[in-house]
C-alpha cells in the first residue's frame, strides 16, 4: 500500500522489504526476534530524516513583515542546530548553520529561517550544496540586500569510517550581495557567529 504523504512511488512494503535485504546482506537474520520490526522502525525514521522532500522552503519564507521602524541592519539567526545525511553514504552530518541578512524593507519571523535550514538539511546532502541551497533560497525569496550563510558539521561517514578521524568539523559559507562585496560587513556578520573574520 502506497504512502500518500510521501512523495515516492515506492511503496512501504517495498521500503522495508529492501531492509530486509541489507539486513541479510550484513550477515544478520531479519526473522529473529530483535529484528523483526526494524524495518518498519527504519522506514518510519526515513520518514522524518528525509521529510524536505516534500517541502518548499521557499513557502516558509513568503510571510514578511514590513512595519518594521525602518530597521535595516543585519538581522542574524545563529547555532541551528541540524541533521542531514551524506549522499555519498548516507550517513549522518550532525551540525549547526549561521545565517544572517540585510533586509531590504522586509523581515521573516525568525523561526522560518530555522525551517528553511531544516527543509534542505532532511534530504540526502553534501555540506556544500546544503550551504548554497540555503543562501539561494534567503536571497530570491527575501530580495535582501545580502545573505550569508556559514556551516560548521562533523560527518559520520569520515568518523565511523575510512580515515576514523573523530573531533573533526567542516566549514563552509555562502556570501552574497553585501556580504560578500563589503569586508567590514562580512567581517561583522563572522564576529556575531563567534568566526575570526581571518578565517573567512
């Protein structure tokens, strides 16, 4: 029976019966006691991990406020926490997004900049499309006179495998507009976020 909340042809049947498959492919029985709902616990986790399939980012963002007194100075969310998952491997990439803006007479509810990270972080990732697609979506959305986005993440599948470096993070930014023509306002957006502007 199809899943009609999810965007996928793919029934759940299907779904878990191809966990059954890795759970057999990696030397385990899917009949044993201990696994026998697994794949209905996997499947309904893949649910939520990947839930930004079925979402527009861009929606959370259409509501703005303009009665503002005429504030135009940056406006910066800092420490989103986040989860994502590695296409390389689909493992986890557990971090935290900085994103900052010039607003050009409009401002969103804080909040939907924290959705806007989540929307595109529940998909199958790399560190530096997840950066792009975000600053992307805050500056045709918004029309602000710049956008910066910064993300520090740790990924699972360097720590738990290959190299097994642990305690090791990722940075990557997107500077748009102001951001990225102005130094002094990149270099005040990186003092906000707690980044020596030296490392930008």
């Amino acid at each position: 029976m199809s899943d009609p909340k999810h965007p996928s042809d793919v029934t759940r049947e299907q779904a878990e019966e191809a966990i059954r498959t890795l759970l057999r492919w990696a030397g385990d029985d899917p009949g044993r006691e201990g696994l026998l709902d697994t794949p209905h616990r996997v499947v309904k986790a893949y649910r939520d991990w990947f839930s930004g399939y079925g979402e527009d980012p861009a929606a959370y963002l259409e509501r703005t406020f303009e009665e503002v007194e005429g504030y135009d100075e940056m406006v910066v969310l800092r420490d989103i926490a986040f989860e994502s998952h590695c296409e390389h491997h689909m493992a986890p990439i557990i971090g935290r997004a900085h994103v900052g803006y010039l607003p050009d007479r409009r401002v969103v509810g804080i909040s939907k900049l924290a959705r806007v990270v989540d929307g595109y972080a529940r998909r199958f990732q790399v560190q530096e499309k997840l950066t792009a697609q975000i600053a992307h979506c805050i500056e045709v959305t918004l029309m602000p006179r710049g956008v910066a986005v910064v993300i520090e993440a740790s990924h699972e599948c360097m720590t738990t495998r290959g190299v097994h470096k642990r305690g090791v993070s990722m940075v990557t930014s997107q500077m748009r507009g102001t951001f990225r023509e102005d130094a002094r306002t990149r270099g005040e957006f990186l003092r906000f976020i707690g980044i020596d502007r030296g490392h930008a």
